[in-house]
C-alpha cells in the first residue's frame, strides 16, 4: 500500500479542525473524499484542502469511492445508529470518543462489529501524544527492571480550563443547519437525572478514564466517588490504588491536566497539553533516587513537536498499513463506559 485513502464522513468543528486538517499533511495519506450533509460547508472545506470529491450522503461515497480507511467524527449519541452502517465497508473506522451513550449501545456496536473483517479505533489522543508514549514506554522498563522498585499509585488531575487553545481559528463555517438526525436511545436503566449526569461525564472525563487503564496496564475498579463529585478512587487488577480529579479548580487560559505515577523510589510527572493545542507534545519529568549511595537524578527528556492529534491520525493510518494496532480499539472502549456506569451509580448513592 502506497498511500492509504481515507474517507471522511462529516467535516463539523472537530472533524475539521481536530482531524481532516492532520490527515492532509501525512505524506503516506490522501483524503479522497469528504461526505457533509451541508452541501456548502462541504464543498468549501474540499476546496480548502485540496479534497477532489465531495458527496452529501456516504452512502453514495462508498458507492463510488474505493477507499482504505473511513474517519466518522459525529456525535457519540448516535455512534450506535451510524457505525453499523459504516461498518458494511469492511475498512476500518476512526471515531471519537467515547464509543457510545451506553453500555448497551456499545454492546450493539461490538456485535455490529464481529465478522467485517475490520476494526474500530476510538479516538483517545493522549494515547498518541508522544510525550504519553514516553512514559508508558518508561513505566515498563521500570516494572521489567525493578530500578525504582514497585509500582504504587497513579493519579490524574483535569482542571477545567480552556480545551481549545485558538484550535478552532481556521475553522470553516456556513449558516447552514443540519436536517434532523437519527440518535440513539439513552441508557436503559438510568432515570432521565442519572443519564444526563451519565453523558456528561462520558463526554469530559471519559479520557482520563481510559487513560488511567493505559498508565496501570490493568483493568480496574471504581472504589469511591465523593459526594462533591471531584475525586474518583480506583484500584487495579494487581492492587494498585488510582484517583482520577475532575474540575478540582478552573482555569481560564491554561490547560493544566497532568498524571502522577509513583514508584518505591521514584516517579514519572506527565503534563499534557490542551486537546487542540498545536505542535506541541506534553511534558514528562522522570524523578529517580534507588538508594545504595547512588545519586538521585531527574530527568527532563526533549520531546519532538508533534501534537497528539497529528500523531493519533498517523497511527491510524500506521494501522491501516498494518505495521502497529490500534492504540485502542472498539472492546477496550467499551470498558471505559462500564466505569463509568460504576462511578455515577456510586456517586448516585453518596449524593
């Protein structure tokens, strides 16, 4: 495969700005088609960037396309009405996260699933910020070494702040409006309260959710949720404890998301930048101190200027060639919605 051809299907605010925009400047990609059910938006954004075909339904893409790849950046809520449709291509699929509103949903999209002969990457970026892959790739040498000792304790802290970063300056705009759309039907045994308070949390927290079973290299389970619905407890598989901090405070103009993991003698600080922030990887600083009269160092390694979301598109384009897997997958998303579903049933019984 020389160059992999991807298709897009929808071109909205982050399909543009979080995705096309990235695939259009790998060397070994070429988008060949885009679908946008408002016709001028789609034709501007093809013009823009170069994209020689433009269709309002997919259906008549894939029809008369033959493509390698497909990027679907729609809203989750009707992740469960759309994928098994795109799924009938028997290409691979890049979605967003999270892999859908619900448990159920997502169960329908795995069995949707079974039997193309593909698979489904969900977009869970800071797996491909290089600066992540750092330190997971540190955190196995240390657990194979033992240099530092055991593995203790992980936490995430994701203040609110701006996501952003001035991503969405070179976005494409019309005033077209969007016909009515299929989405999905919510949660079945959630009242209308706890759903909304279910899809809340998927849409802002679900990353760090995934993340944290990245960084532990284990399922886990949800152990606490405080009543303020800040803190997070966790525990792995092994018995590693975890917190994730949701919103512990507000920023304005920063983004101040980072990740602690600790070790007997040592740890590993990750700090990530905001999701659109532009070339520009995240931050690790690596702290060791091993004891029989060694000198404790802190190292600060120099990451390239990639940003995550550059990098996301060329693993899945990396993917489609075959030379990796998916950084995450369609049945590991799914793990990500059942705890969440265990922390808003326990925060349902705290508050």
């Amino acid at each position: 495969m020389d160059k992999v051809r991807i298709v897009f299907v929808g071109v909205g605010n982050m399909g543009q700005c979080a995705h096309l925009k990235n695939y259009t400047i790998i060397p070994d990609c070429e988008v060949i088609a885009v679908a946008e059910l408002r016709e001028n938006l789609g034709k501007r954004v093809a013009e823009r960037y170069g994209i020689p075909k433009v269709y309002k339904d997919y259906k008549d893409m894939f029809n008369s396309e033959d493509f390698d790849g497909i990027v679907a950046v729609q809203p989750f809520t009707r992740h469960g009405v759309l994928i098994p449709e795109l799924l009938k291509a028997k290409v691979p699929i890049f979605i967003e996260k999270p892999l859908a509103n619900s448990i159920e949903v997502g169960g329908k999209i795995i069995k949707a699933l079974k039997g193309k002969g593909t698979w489904i990457m969900v977009g869970y970026h800071k797996r491909s910020d290089p600066a992540t892959m750092y330190v997971k790739s540190k955190i196995e040498e240390f657990k194979e070494s033992g240099e530092i000792g055991n593995m203790k304790y992980v936490r995430i802290i994701m203040p609110a702040g701006d996501w952003i970063a001035s991503g969405f300056n070179d976005l494409i705009r019309t005033d077209e409006t969007l016909p009515s759309l299929e989405y999905d039907p919510p949660a079945e045994d959630m009242d209308e309260k706890t759903y909304k308070k279910y899809v809340e949390f998927v849409n802002y927290y679900i990353h760090q959710v995934n993340l944290m079973r990245y960084l532990l290299g284990k399922p886990y389970k949800v152990k606490y949720a405080d009543p303020s619905g800040v803190v997070m407890v966790v525990e792995s598989d092994s018995g590693i404890p975890g917190v994730i901090e949701m919103s512990p405070y507000t920023t304005t103009i920063d983004w101040q998301e980072s990740v602690l993991i600790t070790f007997e003698h040592g740890y590993i600080k990750l700090s990530l930048p905001a999701p659109l922030a532009y070339n520009r990887a995240g931050k690790v600083e690596i702290f060791k101190d091993p004891g029989d009269s060694k000198t404790p160092e802190t190292i600060i390694p120099q990451l390239p200027w990639v940003h995550a979301m550059y990098s996301q598109a060329v693993n899945f384009v990396r993917a489609i060639k075959g030379k990796i897997k998916p950084p995450c997958e369609a049945e590991e998303a799914l793990e990500d919605l059942k705890i969440a579903k265990d922390y808003i049933m326990i925060y349902k019984e705290e508050v």
